[in-house]
C-alpha cells in the first residue's frame, strides 16, 4: 500500500507539468499570486487550496485585492453611499414629497427598474420617519434604510 501511495504521488510530481494551466479553475486568492509562475495540475490543487482554506480569497473578493474583482453590488453601494451623503437635504425633501429630481437619480443609481420605480417612491414617502429619524442620522444609516425598504417592494 505504501508502495502505491509513493508511486501516486511521483506520478503526480511528474506527471502535473505536463498539464496546461487554466488560471480560471484557482480562482483569485493569494494561492494564485504566490503560485502564479507555476505549472500544472498539482500546482493548481495547491494554489485552490490556499485560496480556500485561509479566507484570503472572500478578502480578495470583498476588497478588490489579490488579483480579484470586487463584485458590482459593493461597488453600487459604495455610490448610493456617496451620493445619500452629497445629498441629504435634497433626498429628504423628494422622499417627504414621493417625486424630485434627487429622488429619480437615486432610483437609477439603485437600478430601480422605471415600473417598479412608483411604488419604490411611495414606499419611501411612507417610511420618511424611519429613514430620517432625525436630523443626525448618516448617510450610511439612510442607505440602509433605503435599501430596505427597496428588498421588501
């Protein structure tokens, strides 16, 4: 049995050059950085395993390191952050009257699709009073709020 085991892992050190790589099947991570001039099938397994096991690749992914992409929806986020922020006032009054200019931009930068965008807006008149429970509250807290409110339309 020890035999066939060390006769496995040899053919696997020999063997795995001979395999093109296929950077698609490791993923991003930091396995693939630090892997990422090796060839073959046994690099591969290893790369994907470091990528797994030591959570650097749900970082890679949250953070837009380690050679991955930060999905969009972070990044869509991160644009209702700053443009809540940049508009506070503006948004409280569309909100308070169910219409406005502010109110139709934020809509398109949630991706609001135009038929549902009338209940969105009554749904948000609605709730003004939990949106901006008071003249402190954050952008950061309205956005949260706001995307709420959007899950349950």
């Amino acid at each position: 049995m020890k035999k066939f085991f060390a006769a496995v892992l040899i053919g696997l050190f020999v063997a795995a050059p001979a395999f093109a790589v296929n950077r698609d099947n490791v993923g991003c991570g930091l396995g693939s950085m630090l892997l990422e001039e090796k060839d073959g099938l046994l690099w591969e397994i290893m790369a994907t395993s470091t990528n797994g096991t030591s959570g650097n690749q749900t970082f890679g992914i949250t953070s837009g390191t380690l050679g991955c992409e930060k999905p969009a929806n972070f990044a869509k986020r991160e644009q209702l952050d700053r443009f809540v922020a940049d508009n506070m006032d503006s948004l409280a009054v569309d909100i308070a009257m169910g219409e406005g200019e502010t109110l139709g931009a934020l809509a398109e930068l949630a991706e609001v699709d135009e038929s549902r965008r009338v209940d969105f807006f009554v749904a948000l008149q609605m709730n003004f009073d939990t949106i901006y429970p008071n003249g402190k509250v954050a952008g950061t807290q309205v956005v949260d709020q706001i995307t709420d409110i959007l899950a349950q339309i």
